[in-house]
C-alpha cells in the first residue's frame, strides 16, 4: 500500500476529509517526505517544533529521528489519528514558542494561507522580543512564495523578513499530484538556516522593518519618492535613490535603516 493509498485509508476508517478552510493538503510522495526530514539533518538531540501534522504522516518520519518532537495541530477531529504522538491542539499563531529550547528546528507541511503569518510570529517576532528562535526551518509552501523568498534579483518585504535572519534556500519543487486532496499550485521544500545574529541589531530591527515598508509602500517609484518621510536625500548615502525598492540588496536595505 503506498502513501496515497494509506492516507485514503486513513479518512475512509474515521470517516474524515480534508478541510479546505484549514488548508489541508496531505502530502503523499515518499520522495518529497524523504527530502523534507532530510533537509532537516535531524539527530536524536534535536527539538523539532511541526506545525499541522495533519494525519501524522510527516509526524511519524520525525519521530524516527528524534523523541523531541512537538506538534501543533488546530484540527480537533484528528486527535483519534495522532493519539500516539506528542500534540498541542492549538492554533499555531497562538503559540508561544519561548516555552520552547533555544535553537529548536521547524519542520513543517504549512497551511499555505498563513505562509508568512508562520515565518513571522516564528522569526521576526521572536527575534524582535528576544525569544527562543528555531536554528533550522524545512517548510513546504506554495511554489510561488518560495521563490519569491530566495530571489537575488529582486526582493519583496517577505524576502527581506527571511534574508535578515537567515540564508533561505529551495531544496526541491513538488508538483500538485503529491498531495490529497492536490492544489491547485505546485510547491516547493524550502529551508531557511537561521544566523546567530541578524544583520540588524536587535535593538534597530523595528527601524529595519518601518524603513522597508515605507520603501515598498509604491513599490514602483522610485526610492527617493518613498522615503520623504525620512528626509533621507542623495547626499546622504551612496546607494542610488532613482532606483525602485525592489532592486536593492538587505545590505543596502541595512544601510539605508540607519539614516532614519
């Protein structure tokens, strides 16, 4: 019996389906389960934080590799299913991961409609409030977000939320056929090593995020345009203002935060 088979088992047995309101598309190719525990490079010592385990398909691959494994689950009528695993059942953005270890991984088959929600309230936030942070992040998103995510051509405020705290990188593309019920888009094995620091000192990461928002805040017009609130004018940096916001690097994105 494969993975598809199994998981159509599984509904038929407690006479489920997948919920489309809580974005439940369960994944059903060994080959991606394969790659996403492996991008994750878990050993036995690891905490791994899952977020939707759905019917503990992935679950039950990251308990093989350790016991630490915490999953947060909103879907009440599953709790039959992941009776043998360690589950909260709570919504996600309600969690407060600094009850966690410092330097836990997140592992994860997402509900696609809160992707940055997730990257958010995990990262920034936690930086932000000086919390625990997950070391390794291994996320399977919409095809779509994660490359816009790892682009070194042109970034977006959701690239630059990542690029700030970590090197993001795609592992392997997964077509729609791997999932039950399949979207409607294809999807992609993210994962984002997370630095030590951030590029930007904890104490100026607000002045950070305010000064790229505002720069995207037209996103085509030029820099000079955007940034008028800050009365920062070409005099003061070397970094060309005709330019629009999303050709600069995080670098500059830095340097420009510390004129405001």
């Amino acid at each position: 019996m494969n993975l598809k088979e199994e998981t159509l088992a599984l509904l038929k047995k407690h006479g489920l389906a997948a919920k489309k309101s809580l974005g439940q598309n369960f994944l059903i190719s060994e080959t991606a389960l394969e790659q996403i525990v492996g991008a994750a490079e878990l050993t036995k010592d690891d905490f791994v934080l899952e977020i939707g385990p759905g019917l503990g398909t992935l679950t039950k691959e990251l308990n093989k590799h350790t016991e630490n494994v915490l999953s947060l689950e909103l879907d009440t009528k599953l709790k039959k299913i992941l009776e043998p695993y360690n589950v909260n059942y709570i919504d996600a953005l309600k969690f407060d991961p600094s009850e966690l270890p410092k330097n836990f991984k997140l592992v994860a088959n997402i509900p696609y409609y809160i992707t940055s929600p997730i990257l958010n309230h995990f990262i920034k936030d936690q930086f932000i409030q000086n919390s625990a942070t997950p070391k390794t992040v291994v996320l399977l998103m919409q095809r779509e977000v994660a490359e816009k995510i790892v682009n070194e051509k042109r970034d977006s405020v959701l690239s630059l939320n990542i690029k700030v705290f970590g090197k993001p990188e795609i592992i392997a593309h997964v077509k729609a056929d791997c999932f039950y019920p399949a979207p409607k888009v294809d999807s992609s094995i993210l994962k984002i090593n997370i630095f030590k620091k951030p590029k930007v000192s904890i104490e100026n990461l607000n002045k950070f995020f305010k000064t790229i928002k505002i720069g995207f805040s037209s996103p085509r017009k030029k820099l000079s345009n955007n940034l008028k609130p800050f009365k920062i004018d070409q005099t003061m940096t070397e970094i060309d203002l005709n330019r629009r916001a999303e050709t600069l690097s995080i670098d500059e994105w830095v340097e420009l935060s510390k004129l405001i």
